[in-house]
C-alpha cells in the first residue's frame, strides 16, 4: 500500500514486552485466536451463513499505551502484513474522495490478506450530527461508508482511538471486541 496516510507496521517486540491488565490481555487473545482459526470457523463448519466474516475490535487508550505494539503483534504472530492507516490524514475536503481511498486500501487489503489498523479515529468516527447542511450529510456518509467497509472486511480491522467516549454507540456496537488500554503501572 502506497500513500502518506499508510504505513507498514513491523515489530521487533514480544507479547511479554506489552504491560496490559489481564481482562485486556484476554481481549487480545481473543483476536489472536480468531487470526489463527476464524476462517477454519466461517468456512469448514459453515458458519459463513449465521456470522459476517472478519473480526472488528476497537482499541481506547490515551497515546502511548501501546495500541499500535499491540497491533503490530498480532500481526506478527499471525504472519500478516500490519497496514496502520491514520485516518486524521485520510479524509479530503473533495466529495467522494475519502471514499475511493478507503475502497482502494479495503481491495488491497482483502487481496493482500492484511490486518488493518485505523489509527486517530477520532477524526471521523465523532458522534453523527443531526443532518442541517450538505456538509452534514457528506460527513454522515463517509462515516456510513468506513462502517460497512470494516463490517464486510473478511479479515481483522482493528480501529484506535484516543477519545472513547467521543465515539459513537451505534459504531462502538459493530465491534467483537472493545479493548481499553490505560498507562501501564509501574510493576
């Protein structure tokens, strides 16, 4: 993927490297084993039918509690290439535009296989507005847009935000997993 708002995640670090509470930890081991088993799930026992495919989990946490690490291992243990999209840098002031970005990294993705990390989601994902202009309704639309995107995405999409309570519910319901990172205690 080729964009300024793309980056490719790689990490040298471990699970042991990331200081997480226990409950959280679980969270990610949830998303892990579904990278390991989810498409043996969907696929041989027919689950395909009753469940969407992919995995949505939400990651909250003020900067610097490890979100992006997090992402990077899960990445690593499952063998997939990581792609952090920073959505701040994302969205253009031209209509239709941020959708053909998000479509074009979506079909890249789902070829390529690849766990996909929506970093500064906040820049998007506030609290829908009561539609009082065209400007209004653009941004309702890109939001509806990113959100059908990630439900039909058949592989992890993992979004990030700073502001947990800025979010939406009807977009906080979409997800398998809320996982909240808080600063890591001194032990």
């Amino acid at each position: 993927m080729n964009a300024a708002f793309i980056k490719s995640i790689e990490t040298d670090h471990n699970w042991s490297d990331l200081a997480l509470e226990q409950e959280n930890l679980q969270g990610l081991v949830e998303i892990r084993d579904w990278l390991r088993s989810g498409e043996t799930l969907t696929n041989d026992r027919g689950l395909s039918k009753k469940i969407k495919p992919g995995y949505r989990a939400l990651f909250c946490g003020e900067a610097g509690t490890r979100k992006t690490l997090a992402a990077g291992l899960l990445g690593k243990d499952a063998g997939l290439d990581v792609y952090r999209i920073d959505l701040s840098m994302l969205l253009s002031k031209y209509i239709g535009e941020t959708e053909k970005q998000l479509a074009r990294i979506f079909d890249e993705a789902e070829t390529k296989k690849s766990l996909l990390f929506f970093d500064e989601a906040d820049a998007l994902f506030g609290k829908r507005t009561d539609v009082k202009d065209a400007h209004d309704r653009y941004a309702n639309q890109e939001i509806s847009y990113l959100l059908q995107r990630i439900e039909d995405y058949p592989g992890v999409a993992i979004v990030a935000t700073n502001m947990k309570n800025n979010i939406d519910d009807a977009f906080i319901r979409r997800f398998q997993a809320v996982i909240d990172f808080g600063m890591p205690k001194a032990e």
